[in-house]
C-alpha cells in the first residue's frame, strides 16, 4: 500500500472535524506528514517550536518550516523555547507536549499530528528494553494519546524519504542526530544496523513486538481497574484487601500507583515497593518515592504523602474572597447582575451551597461529574476529561471545586449541572486569576 494510501486509511478511522495541528520540524518526516495532510484537503495551522539549542541551525530549521508553510497557503505559528529550559531530551520533549497542547487550545483543535514512524517505534522499544521496562514500556509509541495522532507509525522511514524524493520534497537535516553521544542516535546509527545483520527484517519484528504488548496491555488494565474499584477508597490502597492479592496483582497494582511519580519504574524499584509494604504492614511507616513524596502505611491505608503539602491537598471554601492553590489564586464572588456569558475565559457562573463542605482542589481516583446540560446521572471523571480531548499532562493540574467525591467545577473548563445557576440569590463568579 502506498504511503498516501496507509494515511487515508488511517484518518477515515477519525471523526475529524474543523482545524487540525501539523508539528513541523523542517526534517523529512514532518515535511511529508505536512504535505500528504495538505494533499488530502485537511484544514490545517502548521506549528513549530524552536528549542533554541543549535544556533543558526535552529533559526534555519524555522525559517524552512516557516517557508514550507507558506508555499502551501497554510497558516504558521512558532515560538522559541527560553534559555532557561534545561537542554535534555526529556525536557525538550515535555516543552514540547506543552507547547502543542496549547497550540491546540488556541486554534480550537482536537488533532494534533506528530510525524513518528515505524523506525522511531522500534528505537523507543529497544530504549526501554535496554533501560528496563514493563509490559507497558513495551508497547513503545502510542498511534493515538489524547490529542495526539501519529499517522505515518506503520510507515517505515525509507518509504518516507522516497516519497520526499518523488514529490520534490526540501528538508533540513539535524546535525545533532548524526552524534551517537545522545543513546537514541546510538541505537540507530550502532545497534539497529547490528539487529538487521541478524534479521534484515528487524524494525517490522520490533513493531509486531509493540502491537501486540499493547493488546496484551489492554487487556491486563482491564483486569487492573476492576480490582482497584475493589481495593481503593478515594485515593488510597486498602491494607487488607491489597494483603489479599495475588503478588503478580501486588506488584501491578503498585507499579500502577506510583508509575507518575518515579522517573524509572523497573522491576527491581517495585519490588522495593511491594516488600516494604509487606514488611512493615503491621505498623505506621513509610518509604521514600521522591523529594518530600513518601509511600507511606499507616491505620490500615497505603497512600501518598508529602511533608511539605500536608496543608495543601485541598483548600476548604467558605464563601466570597481568593483562594492560593497550586500556585494559582481562584477569585470567588457573590454575583447577582445580569449574567454575561461572553467573556468568561477561565470564569464560571455557578451556585453554591456551603453548609456541604466545598473544597479546592486537583482530581482523585472515583471523582464523578455531571456535566452542565446532561439531564440525568453522573460519569467520572476521567472520562469526560478524554472525551474532551483534555491532554493527559494538563489533567492532572486542573483545579476543581468539589464536595466530596461529586465535582461541582473544572474551572477554565465546565460546570456541573448540579450547580447550574437557577436562583441569583445563591449565584457566584469564580475565576482563576492570571
């Protein structure tokens, strides 16, 4: 199937409506990706960020992607990362999660298009085959994660480059890639070429090896969420029920836990998990995760907990006044104008009841939510966050009015239809401040 063909193919799958995000970089795969979305007839706003890290070779790199997308007619937005980003592949790569997640946001988009392919899928395997990895790590690059869409995963990079040949296609080429001092270069340019002296057909084994962990992952999380609705309470473990599960369901369910919060979460790290609780089960204690994040035992729980936000993983509301919170500050008011409802970027109107306890805070496992206009029941979450196409780095800092595990608001983002404003005498502006 031609390259053209295998991307159609794929984009029918998708409900695509309105504008979508084509990250440019200026190297080949990028320009391509751009121009078979562009030959499709997608209304597309081509985004570029500048890491800043190469000099003139980076202001080059823009001014191609920049170039590019106007000889297409496509509209163009970059911006440049500040020196003051660390200049390591991890924090390259999160400014750059952000800084799509935002572009989306500003051109109203729910498809943000990334130009990995099937090379790309079988180096991030053997990085972390190589690094240690779990079955998860296994499944290598997702071809979809929240709003990101990666159409050219099952293209190899030699058809990409072919086609960019065939097509006429300029590029830049980024000479940092060629340094083998950075690992990823060095499974590319060294261990691969090594792999396909052993089979020449080494990057479609390493792909069949991706997909089908991730089947297998699938189905392992399905059984993973079924005993956590059984041994969680709010966002904590259960002692006993945990003491109960088999050790291969101990040792997933911990890995689960604190996957967000440990740089590398091989084997041997959660094994020191799982003996410290089975160790000292008995009594309170607790091990240390990260700077001031402990895992810690203590009146029959397995939590959390940290020395310097014990004050901080909610903040009580009482009524009118701001509220500093994760290093944000809400502005709650009492309202009882004409409501207007056409400048209310990160505002709300909604109406509260204060003899249940409101609190602020950031999302927990078993949070509920009725969204404004849904006329009956409740959905977590978790859910409605993906089905909004909320970006998984972002959910995690959203600030929420909630009483108890019910969610009155996700500000910045909807109400809850149990707060709906139907009587002014209970009405109040929220707002988070800039």
């Amino acid at each position: 199937m031609l390259i053209v063909d295998k991307v159609k193919k794929y984009l029918e799958t998708l409900d695509i409506k309105g504008k979508v995000i084509c990250a440019l970089s200026g190297g080949c795969d990028s320009v391509v990706l751009l121009h078979i979305l562009y030959s499709l007839g997608l209304d597309i706003v081509v985004v570029h960020l500048n890491h800043n890290w190469r000099g003139e070779e980076s202001l080059r790199d823009e001014e191609s992607s920049r170039t590019f997308a106007k000889s297409l007619n496509l509209e163009f937005y970059s911006e440049t990362l500040s020196n003051k980003v660390k200049k390591t592949e991890t924090e390259a790569r999160e400014a750059r999660y952000l800084f799509f997640a935002k572009c989306a946001k500003k051109y109203n988009s729910n498809f943000v298009f990334l130009a990995h392919n099937k090379n790309d899928n079988a180096e991030t395997l053997l990085y972390r085959v190589i690094k240690g990895t779990g079955l998860k790590g296994l499944c290598s690059i997702p071809k979809q994660r929240d709003i990101f869409y990666r159409p050219l995963l099952d293209v190899e990079r030699s058809e990409i480059e072919k086609y960019a040949l065939e097509n006429n296609l300029q590029y830049v080429k980024d000479s940092s890639n060629e340094c083998i001092k950075y690992q990823r270069n060095f499974i590319r340019k060294e261990i691969l070429p090594l792999l396909e002296k052993i089979n020449p057909d080494a990057i479609c084994a390493l792909n069949n090896l991706a997909n089908l962990s991730c089947m297998h992952y699938k189905l392992l999380s399905n059984i993973i969420d079924e005993t956590k609705k059984e041994i969680f309470y709010d966002d904590k473990i259960i002692l006993d029920k945990y003491l109960n599960l088999s050790l291969s369901a101990k040792y997933e369910i911990i890995n689960d836990f604190l996957r967000n919060d440990l740089k590398y979460c091989d084997l041997k790290r959660i094994k020191s998990y799982v003996e410290f609780i089975e160790a000292n089960h008995s009594k309170s204690s607790k091990k240390s995760i990260k700077a001031n994040l402990f895992l810690e035992i203590s009146n029959g729980y397995i939590f959390k907990s940290s020395p310097n936000k014990k004050n901080m993983t909610e903040l009580k509301i009482n009524g009118e006044g701001e509220y500093a919170f994760c290093e944000k500050k809400v502005a709650l008011k009492k309202f009882s104008g004409p409501l207007d409802f056409k400048n209310l970027e990160n505002a709300h109107y909604l109406s509260l009841d204060f003899s249940n306890q409101v609190v602020l805070r950031t999302r927990r496992n078993g949070d509920i939510f009725t969204p404004f206009g849904m006329k009956s029941g409740t959905m977590k979450l978790k859910d409605y966050l993906i089905n909004k196409k909320i970006p998984r780095q972002i959910r995690d800092n959203l600030l929420l009015l909630a009483c108890g595990n019910e969610i009155l608001c996700i500000l910045g983002i909807q109400i809850s239809q149990k707060v709906a404003v139907d009587d002014k005498q209970n009405c109040f502006f929220v707002k988070i401040m800039e």
